[in-house]
C-alpha cells in the first residue's frame, strides 16, 4: 500500500507537471512522390531490385571484411613482441 501510495505521488507530480507544457501541433505536407516511383518503377524493369540489393550486400561486406582486416593488422603490428 506504500508504494502504491508513493507510485501515484510520483505519477500525479509528473502528470501536474506535463499539463504544464502546451501541446505542439507539426503539420507538414508531403511532396507528392508519383514521379519517383514510377522512375523506381521503370528501373526495375532494367535492374531487377533482388539482384540490385544481392549486390549492394556483398560490396558492403567486402568492405566492412577490409576494414576489419586492417583494424586487426594495425593492433597485430602495434604489439611489440609478436
């Protein structure tokens, strides 16, 4: 019964101090985005978006494996009696 007693000070405290605050409204509108997707649309007809994403994959690994290499190459040199 404490805690519940303290659990809903807190919450009360909290709820008085948030209706403190006004509300913020943002209202923005959006660019119409027809012409991008039939664009997309038309390139996929030419660059098949599984193949595209297969090959963007394998160029991020190769060169997240490149950095990895030569991050482990530059602490292997930095020991001194390897």
């Amino acid at each position: 019964m404490i805690i519940e007693l303290l659990t809903g000070l807190i919450f009360g405290l909290v709820d008085l101090l948030l209706s403190v605050v006004p509300s913020v409204e943002i209202n923005f509108s959006m660019p119409d985005t027809t012409f991008f997707r039939e664009m997309l649309g038309l390139a996929d007809y030419f660059f098949p978006v599984g193949t595209m994403i297969a090959c963007i994959s394998v160029i991020i690994s190769v060169q997240n494996i490149n950095f990895i290499l030569k991050i482990f190459n530059f602490i292997y040199k930095k020991i001194p009696f390897i």
